[in-house]
C-alpha cells in the first residue's frame, strides 16, 4: 500500500512520519510522581517493543519527576499536557522529548506562544492532540444543521498546528481521536487532505480488551490500509503491555512490520474430531521466539485442511486420532494425535534452520 506522504518529525532519537516505519505508542498507568513505579513499566513495555511513551503530567509535582525518570529510560517520552501551561514549560525544561497539547482545553495564545518558544529552544516537537471529548460544538443558528464532530475535530487541529508553525515551529504530528470508530475514521482522512504534518492514529476510551481490539483493528487497521497514520497507539482499559501487544499485530496483519510466526486456524465444524482449541493453544505455546515471518496452520480436518491452507509455509490437520504434517499443501507424514504439536514445531525448527 503506497503510504501519505508526510514530514519527518522526531520525538527523541524516534522518526514519525517522512516514509519511517509506522511506530507503536503507549501510555503508562502509573501515577508519574512514583518514578520508581512510572520507570518500571517503562521498561517493561520497551521490551514489549514499544517505541514511545507517553506520560500523564496532571500535576507539578508529576512534571518534576520527567527529569529523574528520564535518566533511566531510553525511550523518546511525550509529556501529555491538559489545561495548565505551565506544565508543558516544566515538563519541557525537565527534558520531555515532546509536549502533547489539547486545543480543547489549553487555548489562550499567550500560553501556546510560551510553550511553542520553550519547545523551539529545547528542539523538541509538538503533538497536537484532539479528542473528541474536548470539542466544543459552537452554537448555531436556528434551521441549520448540526456541526459535523468529525469536521469540527479536524479544524480545530489543523487551525491550531497552524498557529504553532506561525509560531516557527515545524515539528508537529497531529491526532483527532474520537471514541466511535466512523468519526475517528472521517476526521484522519479529512486532516490527510488538508495538511502534511504526520497522524498519531488511536481511537479513544475503546473500552476493555475485547471492544478495544475490535475498534482500534477497525479504526487504526482501517486508516493505515488506506495509507493514512505514522505512528499509533491502541487505547484500552487495563494494563498497557496489552495496548504494545495489539499494536504490533495490527501492523503484522497489514504486512507493516515482518514480525514472527504467525498461527492460522479454522473455525471448526462438524467434521473436526480433534480438541483444536488446545491443540492451538499447545502450539501457541511451543512456537519458537524468533522475529522470522512464518505462518503456521493447525486445521481441524484432514479432508479440507491442507487445501485451505495451501498458503501456509507449514501446518498440521487432525483427524480421528491422528493428523498430517504438511507443507503448502502437501503431506508430509502421518501422526498420531499427541504427536501432532510437538511434530509441528520440528517441522517450523527444521524450515529456521535453512533460513
């Protein structure tokens, strides 16, 4: 899919946009004052494979504690900023890499113009962030229609990053995140067409796990397919090591990032005569940590399966008691069913080795 093209802006040693691969953000849970907690997960979600962080900054006090976590992280950190500048100017001075800033809330031009200069000496960028949360809807004259959310989302972001960069401030990267899929959707796609400045793609308050999932599959997964989005974060209610998680394999589906091997399997039916769910589960288990591309098929049938995953490098399908190992579509050799996981994996080792 050929990507929009966008200016480069850097949060820390980190490149979004300007044709860098798309990265994956979250947002620590942790209270930020508690350096000790705030670092630790830190460092967790990094291993995870996240690329940027972004810490709430509600408080003085939380503002102060971006320098001391800073020592002990190596991940560019964004300062998220609501209402009081005069966070944004500490955060900056305690070596933030970015500041984010809600034209919802923090609207006065002296204090933009404070945060803007204090963000040009310090060479760090800007994200402007709306929500839809934070939109005002202006009142309206009697008989005319309501103000489209998505629109009003879109102006306010465009129109705001425009008075940064009259400030002299190029590096901005906007988001326009709503909590309903259909108008996240239509405000990325109205602000593509109206300005370069790289999109930070996340749907907003998406819930728990399983809502979450599905929103930001549809709403981020949407957007990137059609070539919109830099960098992303899935928002979901719960600990963040899940958000890095569903981040990358929204990325891994649309062939953003190789990632490792990957497991397809069908959805059962009445000719499956094998426990296929823990026979995934078993080979979810086993599957070797390596960032090599593979996809692995564990199919319930040994009349259909093979055929219905003739695109997979290696798989296994059961029957009553046993199942084949096959490769693109061909058998291999028969097995008996307890045998078909661990067989599976020597069959995936086997195929690394000559890679």
């Amino acid at each position: 899919m050929e990507r929009r093209k966008t200016r480069p802006v850097f949060k820390g040693k980190v490149q979004v946009g300007g044709g860098a691969p798309v990265s994956v953000q979250s947002m620590t849970k942790t209270h930020t004052e508690d350096v000790e907690a705030t670092v630790r997960q830190i460092h967790e979600l990094e291993a995870l494979g996240c690329d940027i962080i972004r810490v709430a900054v509600p408080t003085m006090e939380a503002a102060k504690a971006i320098g001391p976590i800073k020592k002990q992280i190596a991940l560019p950190l964004v300062a998220d900023i609501h209402f009081d500048h005069h966070l944004a100017l500490e955060s900056i001075a305690q070596g933030a890499d970015c500041v984010r800033l809600n034209p919802g809330n923090l609207r006065r031009r002296a204090e933009v113009e404070a945060v803007v200069r204090a963000a040009k000496d310090a060479d760090i960028s800007v994200r402007v962030g709306v929500n839809s949360g934070s939109i005002r809807r202006r009142g309206r004259q009697q008989g005319a229609e309501e103000p489209d959310l998505a629109q009003l989302m879109t102006d306010a972001a465009v129109e705001y990053a425009g008075l940064i960069e009259s400030l002299g401030l190029r590096h901005i990267v906007l988001s326009l995140k709503a909590s309903d899929v259909p108008t996240t959707i239509a405000a990325y796609r109205a602000a593509a067409k109206r300005c370069d400045y790289p999109l930070h793609l996340g749907v907003t308050a998406a819930g728990p796990i399983e809502s979450a999932t599905i929103k930001s599959a549809i709403g981020i997964g949407g957007l990137l397919a059609e070539g919109i989005g830099d960098t992303i974060r899935v928002s979901l209610t719960g600990p963040p090591h899940e958000e890095v998680r569903l981040g990358h394999e929204i990325l891994q589906a649309l062939e953003l990032e190789p990632g490792g091997p990957h497991i397809i399997s069908c959805p059962t039916c009445g000719r499956c005569q094998i426990d296929l769910v823990s026979l995934v589960a078993e080979v979810k288990r086993k599957m070797p940590n390596v960032e090599v591309p593979l996809t692995v098929a564990v199919m319930g049938c040994v009349v259909n399966g093979p055929g219905e995953a003739a695109q997979a490098d290696v798989g296994i399908a059961g029957g009553k008691g046993f199942g084949f190992v096959f490769r693109g579509g061909t058998k291999l050799r028969k097995v008996p069913e307890e045998e078909l996981a661990d067989e599976l994996i020597r069959e995936i080792e086997s195929i690394l080795r000559k890679r």
